[in-house]
C-alpha cells in the first residue's frame, strides 16, 4: 500500500504540540486553499450580497464537523495506523471496501483535472495580460506545466509536507493585501439589493457544491489522522478535532474576507464576464484594475494556491488509486508488481491532467456536476453512515451536529441530481 504523509517525530523526542498544530494547521490550509478558493467568489457573488452573508454563517462548522467527522472515521479502527481504504476494508468488509474506496478515488481525481486546466488557463492569461506576449500553443504550455506539478510529486513525501507549508505564509499574507487593497473599491449598493426569496434559495442550493469543494482539505485527511493517532495515542480525538477546528477558522477568515472583498469590489456581469472566459477571480481582478501589484500578485498567488493544493490532493488521489488497484488484485487474487503500479499511476495521471487541461473544459461546470457533490458523499455522508453502523464509532453519536453535516451533504449531492435533469 502507497504511504501516506506521516509525520515523523525526532528518536525518542515527542514534537511541541504548537509545532505538530503548526505545521498540520498550514498543511492542511494549504490543500484547501486552490481553484475552488479562487473560483468561490464567481459562483457565490453572482447571488448577490446577502447570501453570502449565510454562506459565511453555514460554511465554518459545515466543514470543522465534516471533517472532524472523516478523521474520527480514520481513527476508530481498532488498528492503528492504517489509512482511510484500509480502514473502509475493516469496517465495511472487502466489496464494500472497494466501492468506497474507488468513490474515495473519485472524489479527489476530478480536482486535479480541474487544477490543470486552472494553472493553465492562469498562465496564459498572465502572458497575455500581463507579460504583452502571444498565447502559447495550449498543448505545449499545458504539458510544461503539468510536467512541472508532477516532476516535484516524484520527491518524497516529507518534502511535499514542507513545500505545501511554506508555500500558505505568502499565500495568506497575498489575500490579505488584496482583500484589504480592493476597500475603496467596494460599492456597498450591493448591500440594498435583497433578491426575491426564489433567487436566494437556488444561489445558496447551487453554491453549497462549491462551498464544499472550496474549503475541502479531505485528501490531507488519512495522513493527518494517522500523525495525530501516533503522536498522541491517548488524545488523538481531541488533538485531531482541535486543530481542524484551527483550519477551519483560519480558512473561514481569510477565504471568506477575500470573497467579500471580490464580490463588493466587481459587479454581476464581472462575474459572468469571469465565468466566461473560464479564468479565476484573481486573475480576472489583474485584468480589470489597472495596477501592477495586482496585476503580477493576482495570477501569482493563484498559480500558487492550484499549485499547492495539487500537491495535497495529489497524495489524495494517488492512494485512492493505488488502494483500489491493491483490493481489485486481491478479490481476483492476483499479485501485483509495486514497481509497475506506481510507474502506471504516474502516467495515468499526467496523461490524464494533460489531456484535459488541454482540452480546457469549464471548470466551474465540473466543480458543481461531479467535484462537489461526490467529495461530499465521502466526506459528509459516509463518517454520518459509519457513527450508526460501526460499533467503535458508537461514543461520537452524542449530539446533533451530525443531522446538520448529514444535511449540508444531501443538499450537495442534490445539486448534483438537479444538474443531470
């Protein structure tokens, strides 16, 4: 089985708790913060002010329980160690543990196809606009671009765990220069226009999709859990929830200021301008002010973000991958060459990212038909079905918080129906 990132301790040293929260806290943050961030203000603003409002309010403990959930799920097999499909095989047994486990898969390969086609469309739009020089063949520039991605996966994994770290401080500090930047631009009549409760109630129904793709961190997820349980074997539980309790809010600060900040700062058809030309926030802003601040910090810091969370999700996708090859092997009770494995699934990926990103389909359309909706049956639904059907997790039923996780999921995934009718 592929490992996982996992947190190695100094020999017979334990981490300081505030550098464990620390450095899981970015990492975790980092795998959030990508496309879906920097596609959120298109989809969410076009509603208008006041949904966002409710988006703000719903959005925070949506996604601490959601994935306090997922990580409980992780660390309530009786074994420890193990990553998420081997602990979907434990609980759910071996057929029922490769259908959760190709859905794990699933819900996390989408996005790196929509990061392909982000970074790409980003670069080109920075070379145009920005640089004044000629687009680039699509197919070249993609294939540069995601041979880049990939080559730096081919390190090992504690180096990504560095890399994705170091990468949120500028992150962070770029939205908040260009959140606070875009104040005086803000045009507070937006706050006036109430829209008719119809038009509310589908601007929130069809951006809870994006909500949960936006402020996903589940790939980091199994790892994570896995650090937690070896570090603190006897308050993993508390640990784990703590700090996600920690992400989520700093991603609901700074996410959300910047959404804001968009949103009050553009008008409605901006947004659909945006939407059209299939680009992100960010590098529609660089466009649209003429400031060489924003102009190079815009797509900068979304290259960044896509690149970042790629590495994350990556990780994600490829132990999904590989699980799911492993249990079909072991069904058919065939063996499997490691080696080979992996070499196909590196493959499988870049060719795959490639070819769509040169493709370049919409990005927001995949978000809201496919993305959304199936991280949220792994990440929603499935912790929600495991808290009444597995005994180990039996101690976490208290409470109520779960119904409105359960919730928040339904409506994802209804999202999704809605979309094919």
């Amino acid at each position: 089985m592929t490992q996982e990132l996992e947190y190695q301790s100094p020999p017979s040293v334990e981490p300081p708790q505030h550098q464990f929260s620390r450095t899981w806290t970015l990492s975790l943050f980092g795998t959030a913060v990508g496309a879906g961030v920097l596609f959120l203000p298109i989809n969410a603003g076009m509603g208008g002010f006041w949904p966002l409002v409710v988006i703000a309010l719903l959005v925070g403990p949506m996604t601490w329980l959601a994935h306090r959930g997922l990580a409980r799920f992780v660390l309530s097999s009786e074994t420890k160690g193990l990553d998420i499909t081997q602990v979907v095989e434990a609980h759910f047994g071996q057929r029922a543990g490769i259908l959760i486990t190709v859905l794990y898969f699933f819900a996390i390969y989408p996005i790196l196809l929509i990061y392909g086609v982000g970074i790409t469309n980003t670069v080109d739009s920075l070379i145009v606009n920005q640089l004044g020089m000629a687009s680039l063949p699509r197919a070249l520039l993609s294939f540069v671009l995601v041979g880049l991605l990939m080559s730096v996966m081919l390190l090992d994994e504690q180096r990504m765990l560095r890399i994705t770290t170091w990468l949120v401080y500028p992150l962070v500090a770029i939205l908040i220069f260009l959140s606070l930047y875009l104040i005086p631009h803000w045009n507070l009549a937006a706050i006036k226009e109430v829209p008719a409760l119809q038009d509310f109630s589908v601007t929130l129904w069809l951006t809870i999709p994006v909500l949960v793709f936006a402020f996903n961190h589940s790939p980091a997820i199994s790892s994570f859990s896995q650090a937690v349980g070896k570090v603190y074997p006897d308050t993993s539980d508390e640990q784990a929830s703590r700090i996600l309790r920690n992400t989520s809010g700093i991603l609901l600060l700074f996410v959300m200021l910047f959404v804001f900040s968009c949103v009050l700062s553009v008008t409605p058809d901006d947004l659909a301008a945006a939407k059209a030309q299939n680009i992100s926030m960010l590098s529609y802003l660089a466009n649209k002010f003429d400031n060489p601040l924003i102009s190079f910090f815009g797509p900068l810091v979304a290259i960044l973000a896509i690149s970042s969370s790629f590495f994350g999700h990556y990780l994600g996708a490829r132990e999904g991958l590989h699980g799911v090859i492993v249990k079909l092997a072991q069904l058919r009770g065939v063996r499997i060459n490691q080696t080979a494995a992996r070499r196909g699934i590196v493959l499988f990926f870049f060719g795959s990212v490639w070819l769509v990103a040169t493709l370049n389909p919409g990005i927001l359309g995949i978000i809201e038909s496919l993305g959304g909706p199936v991280i949220a049956a792994i990440l929603f639904i499935m912790p929600v079905y495991a808290l009444y059907t597995v005994p180990a997790m039996s101690r976490w039923r208290q409470g109520k918080s779960h119904l409105f996780v359960l919730l928040m999921g339904c409506i994802a995934i209804s999202a999704l129906v809605a979309g094919f009718i």
